[in-house]
C-alpha cells in the first residue's frame, strides 16, 4: 500500500491525544490518506481498530456528526448495489460529508478514459474514491494513481468493507472472535475471501467448504494461512459441507452466481445444491451459532427461508453495520478522528 501525501497525517501524541486505545491510536496516525483495496492492506491491529471503532460510532454517533465536516466522497459502481451504496451513503451524511454517486453499470471504468485519467480529475474534487467494478485491477490501478484514499466496495476478488462489518457483528453477538469457528459454505469467491484474510487476522478458526472446482484463489488462501499461523489460528478448505458446519459457532453462505457469472448460472445451480444452507446444515453447527449471509440472498437455492428468518440468522445485524464499519474506516481513511474531542476506547 502506498503511501499517500494529500492528507496531513495525525500526531501520535497530538491532535489525537484524546483516543485512549492503542490500536486506535496507531490505525489512525498510519490509514490517514491510505487506499483498503484488500484486507490484506491492514494489519491485525488495524482491522481489531475498525472493529472496535465501529462500535463506538454505533454507541455514540452524535460525537461523529461533524468529523468530516465537507469532505466529498464520490461513489464509482459498475455493479448493481442496494446495501453497499446506502451504507456508504448514510454514514458519510451523518458525518457532516457528503457522497456523490455515478453509476457506471452501462459503462466499465476505463472504457470512455484511462483509470488514471480518471484518477487525475477525480482527485481534484473529491477527499476519497469508493469503487464497485468487475476487475480487480481497476480498483488498484486507481489507487496507484490517485492521491486520494480508493476503497474497494467490491471487485470480483474482494469484498474487505462486507467482511469488517461482520466481524463486527461477530464480535458484538458473541464478545470477542479470537477462537471462534467460522464456517462458509459455497462458492469461494470475492466474499469467501475477505472473510478468510479477516478471520486469519482477529484469530478466528476458517472454515471453506466449497465444491470441488470452486476453491478460493491460491493467493489468498497462501496469504491467510501465513496470517492465521501468526495469529494461533487455522484455516481448512473442505468439499464436504456437513464436515465444516460441524461445531461451528457461525455458518455463512453467499449467492452461488455472483455479479458477472449470470451466464453461469444453470451449470452452477446443481453443483452448489448438496451446499444449500437449510436446517439439516445448521444442526450440525452448535446450538448457539448464528447464520450469516452477506445479501442479497437467493431464498431457497443457498439457503432456505427456514435459516435466514430464524432467530439464529443475523444477517439485517450485518447489513446495517455496514454502515457504522464503514463509518470506522472513513474516519481513519480521512482523518476525521481529529475533528473528535474524545473517543471512549
Ligand atoms: N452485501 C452487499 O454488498 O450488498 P449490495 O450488493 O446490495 O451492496
Ligand atoms: N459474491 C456476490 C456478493 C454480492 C454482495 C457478488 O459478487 O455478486
């Protein structure tokens, strides 16, 4: 992650005196101006400052309302969006900022001109760049050439802002992650691999059952591995979903055709039929797991209406702390937690 140069970056000791936690204080003084292209971006550290700070913007968001105060933030999408838009949206207003949408779903990133063009102006305007697109590359091309902070609200590979948020629900339903098994079941795609880097990094137990064909990329599975080794943790690739929901405190699943695969979709849907998440999965987890879904959800093909509207299912707990997650990750991106009196934690 390259260094960005646009943002004064916060003292330590300084203008941030008033932030008591130490992996606040440390993930504040290193994000400000910085892109989140991947999980892998962050340190341990700094994913457990996100997390924590989220809780403290959803505890008291009054004490946020004007920390970034004018700041512009421009929302790019090449793929259709309900929570990610909203979510973003909502938590940049209620911080004093504003967000400008563009839709680019008739029209890919780079197509009319370069990224970096795109970057050159973009910057001119805006204090951060969010983009939903098809190529991965795109979001870290314009990050490369933006001296303004890029986030990933999504590419084909990752989904980081989707994965904090859980594990802030993670975290709020059941006290800490450290320890936690986590299963998914399904495809092992963009979603699949934020929650593998972030699992690893909060010391969570991984658990990917997918179909044979439809692992998670290579790279990240390396790359979670190495981290989850430095954290006490494992990850485990399974074919056999029963197997990984076995003893698990949480089971998340996501649509077996993602953005892009529609032409896909009759060859996939009896391939991820046997990783359906209904009642017969979730006995095999323990009585108190919960059920996760990153949404939107394809009722009754992954999962059945049985699961998603138990009492076990916290997927709307997830959908909104998208927002208050994202919240977290503005303020460090843009240094919002130097306009805050006091942070208590
Ligand atoms: N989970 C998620 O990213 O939802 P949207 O596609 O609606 O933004
Ligand atoms: N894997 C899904 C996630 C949607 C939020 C997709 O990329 O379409």
């Amino acid at each position: 992650m390259a260094s960005k140069t646009i943002l004064d970056r916060p003292a330590l000791d300084g203008q941030n005196a008033g932030i008591a936690d130490a992996d606040i204080q440390a993930a504040a003084a290193r994000l400000a101006g910085e892109d989140l292209c991947s999980i892998a971006d962050l340190s341990s550290g700094e994913v457990r400052a996100i997390l924590k700070l989220g809780r403290e913007v959803k505890s008291h968001p009054a004490r946020y309302r004007r920390a970034l105060d004018a700041k512009q933030m421009v929302l790019m999408f090449e793929k259709a969006s309900l929570r990610t838009r909203l979510s973003f949206e909502t938590g940049i207003n209620t911080m004093g900022g504003n967000a400008i949408f563009v839709d680019q779903t008739n029209q890919p990133l780079g197509e009319r001109e370069s990224i970096a063009d795109v970057a050159r102006n973009v910057e001119r305007w805006v204090d951060i760049i969010v983009l939903r697109t098809y190529a991965h590359d795109t979001i870290t091309e314009m990050a490369a050439n933006s001296r303004v902070p890029v986030v990933n609200a999504l590419s084909d590979f990752e989904h980081p802002c989707q994965a904090l948020a859980d594990f802030m629900t993670l975290e709020e339903r059941f006290g800490k992650v450290a320890g936690l098994n986590f299963t998914y079941v399904g495809d092992g795609n963009n979603v699949c691999h934020s929650l593998m880097l972030t699992g690893a990094q909060l010391g969570a137990n991984v658990t990917v059952a997918t179909p044979r064909g439809y692992s998670p990329d290579f790279e990240i599975v390396t790359r979670a591995r190495e981290i989850a080794e430095a954290n006490g943790c494992e990850i485990r690739l399974l074919q056999d979903p029963h197997a990984a929901a076995e003893g698990a405190d949480a089971i998340y699943t996501d649509v077996c055709v993602s953005m892009g695969m529609e032409h896909e979709s009759t060859k996939r849907a009896p391939i991820f039929r046997p990783f359906q998440v209904n009642e017969t999965l979730m006995a095999k987890a323990l009585p108190t797991a919960v059920f996760m879904h990153c949404l939107p959800a394809r009722r009754n093909a992954e999962v059945t209406d049985a699961v998603i509207d138990s009492p076990q299912s916290i997927v709307f707990d997830q959908a909104e702390n998208r927002m208050h997650a994202q919240k977290a990750l503005l303020l460090l991106l843009l240094n919002g937690l130097a306009n805050v009196k006091a942070v208590s934690c």
